[in-house]
C-alpha cells in the first residue's frame, strides 16, 4: 500500500514533471500544492500543514539548531539564486560602491530571510562591511506589518529593529529613512523607475560571474523538508522523495537545451544556455551535498556568524542521513 503523502511547492521548470505526473515517488499516492514559496513557508513553519514541503534555508536551519523543526531536510535546493542584483539604493545619497553602505540604515523584510543572510555575508567577505556595522530594520516592502517568521533576537552589538506596523521599507526608502534596502523581490519604486532609487550593483550580472568565479559559490535558497515522523516511520521515503527531485530537475534540463523550438521565452536562450555551462558545468544546479560543498559550508558559516543559529551547523545535522551520499552505478 502506497503512503498517502500531501506536498507543497512552487511549480517551477524543475518540478513542473511531479505536478503533471511525468515522475513520481516511489511508494506514494502524493497529492500536490502550488503555492507561492511566502504562503507555502507561513503554513509549513505556523502549522506543520504539509508532508513535504519546500522551506527558507534560514529559517529551516534556525529551528533545526534548537531543535523545534518538525521536518527533516533533504538536499534538494529547488532555489538558487545570486543576490547581488536585490540591494537597492538611493542613488542621492552618496552610496557609490558597497563599502559606502557602513554606518547607513538599512531595511529587509526579516532579518532571518535565506537572501539576506547570503546578502550580508558577501557583503562582509567581499566588501569589509560586517552586519554590526549597519543599522537593520524590518517590516514589509509593500505591505505593513510583516514580522520573523521565527522569532529571533539579536546579538549583541547588531542594530535590528521593527518598522512600525502601519508603515512599508518602500515608504521608508522614498522618504530617506533608510538608505537601502535588501530583498527577494524588487521593491514597486524601483520597478516603477521612481527618481533616485536604483540597484547598488547596475552591472549585477557581471558581478554575479565575477563572484562565481572566484567562489565557485552557487547560493542555495530553498531546501525541501519531509515531516521526521513520517521520515522514522519509512525509512525509505527520503531517498524515494529526493530521488523523484533529481528527475523531474533531469526533465526540465533536457528541455533547456532544445535549439529546434525553443521551449522558454527567452530569444537568446540557447547562447545563456551555452555560456552557463561553459562557466559552471554541465551539472550546475545540482542537488546532493557532495558537489555543494562551498555553498553550503558558506551558507552555515554566515548563518551562525549572524547568529541566526546557536552554532554552526554540520550536514549531518541539517539534512536526512539516506541522503548524505547517493548509489552510484
């Protein structure tokens, strides 16, 4: 009898072969969510509502190091995302390269947000501006009243502290309470070409190659977690769940590379094709910890340093021991 097991996630290319059942997992009668990553993190980390869920690296990771996570991680990292281009600033403020951003204040809809903790730690490693030396304040870009979606204080000496919950960090940065924001998603101002609001990094792209190729750090976002209950239950069900990832992401890879009809929007598809693999390999998004090991190492490096977990977490804590190594043929 196959386990019944509800899963939620975005539908992305990568899995876009689990939703209209190109690929299964082996031994589950699954049912499949769409949900935008916001709602899909508010109800698995408020409620526990999923089997299997795609979760906040960051905020996985928190409640995995004081133990309170009801998921078990495994290493499918279905976000991953450079985040060079997410720091925006006013432009009329004398912010000319990232080491003007010390002593500014600065706004992120919540400190522990994956973006920002990688945002922050490339800000130290690369630009000498460390977190303590900037004063953080949270709340929602466009609509008031976000908070933590888990409850975290400060460590000494670093300056975080909540915008009202009547006001937005969009009205804060047209109104020059803070100098920049860092965050997921563009701000309207920005996208709506308001005066004096524009990126820190213009030239992301290139900045972005340019941090790979000294790195060779491809930042993960996302992991996606199985309820542990379930998990100690079957012990089987990580590897069958992280095995069907694999392949649905193989699907929208061979789907990438088709010259004939292109399958995406992209005119010039085939030429940033082409040049990714070119720069990062045939195997650039991969999942597994083996091959991620300087992203990850990166990650739970800045995670603690920022004190968003109590000490820095080794893998085998972080994710389902069955999928720690793969079988190899």
């Amino acid at each position: 009898m196959k386990v019944p097991i509800t899963v939620a996630c975005w539908e992305y290319d990568r899995t876009r072969a689990l939703f209209d059942g190109r690929v299964t997992i082996e031994g589950c009668d699954a049912n499949w969510l769409n949900l935008p990553v916001e709602e899909t993190f508010f109800r698995a980390l408020n409620a526990a509502e999923f089997d299997v869920t795609e979760l906040s690296f960051s905020s996985y990771t928190m409640l995995r190091s004081r133990g309170e996570c009801p998921y078990v991680a495994i290493p499918v990292f279905l976000s991953r995302s450079f985040r060079h281009s997410g720091i925006y600033i006013r432009t009329d403020l004398g912010i000319e390269r990232p080491e003007d951003l010390a002593g500014r204040p600065i706004g992120t809809p919540e400190y522990q947000l994956t973006a920002g903790v990688w945002q922050r730690g490339l800000l130290q490693d690369r630009y000498g501006v460390a977190p303590s030396a900037v004063e953080w304040w949270t709340g929602g870009v466009e609509e008031p009243g976000r908070r933590e979606k888990v409850p975290y204080t400060a460590p000494p000496g670093t300056h975080v502290k909540p915008i009202p919950d009547t006001e937005t960090l969009t009205e804060w940065l047209r109104d020059r309470r803070i100098h920049a924001l860092i965050a997921p998603r563009a701000p309207q101002c920005f996208i709506d070409r308001e005066p004096n609001i524009g990126r820190l990094f213009p030239d992301f792209a290139t900045v972005e190659r340019d941090y790979f190729d000294d790195t060779k750090i491809f930042p993960i976002m996302h992991v996606v977690g199985i309820r542990e209950s379930l998990v100690a239950a079957h012990p089987w069900l990580a590897s069958s769940v992280f095995k069907a990832f694999v392949q649905a992401k193989r699907v929208a890879e061979s789907e990438l590379n088709q010259q004939a009809a292109l399958k995406v929007m992209l005119p010039w598809l085939v030429s940033e094709y082409e040049s990714t693999v070119a720069r990062m390999g045939r195997n650039w998004w991969s999942y597994g910890v083996q091959g991620n090991e300087r992203s990850l190492d990166a990650f739970v490096r800045y995670h603690h340093e920022q004190g968003l977990s109590g000490k820095r977490m080794a893998m085998k804590d972080l994710f389902a021991s069955s999928t720690l190594d793969v079988a190899r043929i």
